[in-house]
C-alpha cells in the first residue's frame, strides 16, 4: 500500500479547511461589494423640516385660509380651499417671500401679505 494517495487526499482536505468553505470571490461579487461599500460612505440623506405651526387665516376679501409654517422660515403648505389640495411655496432665504406659481406668501404666524392667481395682494390676519 502507498502512502501517495492518502496524502494526496490529507492536502485537499487541509487545502479546503483553509478556505472555510467559502469560494473565492467572484468580479460580479468584489463589483457589488464595491458598490455597497460606495453607498454606505454617502452621507445621510436630509431630512425635510418639520412643521412649526399650522394656523388659521381670515383674509380682507372675507375668504379664509390655512397656512403649515415649517421651521426654518423657507417652507410653507398653502392650503386655499378647505378640501383642495395643498400648495408648496418656497424661499431661497428665510425672512424672503414664500413663492411658488402664481403664489407669494410674507408675514408671519400672526399676519401675512397674500397674493394667489384668483387674488391680488391682500392682508390676512389669524
């Protein structure tokens, strides 16, 4: 009996040991792992602010609206109707006009300047 097959069979097996089971990696493989490795470097996606105060406005025409105020003083939901659907208005800067199409909102919590496409500029208080 020789000794040759059985070692054979000894260093496949410790080979194999060495590997833990696991296979080498494949391109498609090191390629995805690169790409998660990409996205997890990304810095955290900013989260929208939050809504400072929801208020309740009587214009000088006699019609009344809703406005969200969100922290920051750049961001405002327009709510022109009861049911209607909500309107984004925007600044740049805060303290700036809240604008969006055909929409411009400045003031404050208390009293703001309001134009909108069916109104030309008017006060509204809360």
């Amino acid at each position: 009996m020789t000794k040759a097959p059985i070692l054979a069979a000894v260093a496949a097996l410790l080979s194999l040991a060495a590997c833990n089971g696991k296979a080498t990696p494949t391109a498609e493989q090191n390629a995805s792992d690169a790409a998660n490795v990409a996205e997890a470097a990304k810095p955290p996606a900013e989260m929208p602010p939050s809504v400072a105060a929801t208020k309740t406005f009587r214009c000088d025409d006699n019609s009344v609206v809703s406005v969200e105020f969100y922290v920051g003083d750049k961001q405002a939901n327009l709510h022109p109707t009861e049911k209607g659907p909500a309107i984004m208005l925007k600044a740049d800067e805060a303290g700036k006009p809240l604008v969006a199409e055909g929409y411009s909102l400045a003031g404050s919590q208390s009293k703001i300047t309001l134009s909108t496409p069916k109104a030309k500029s008017q006060t509204c208080s809360s």
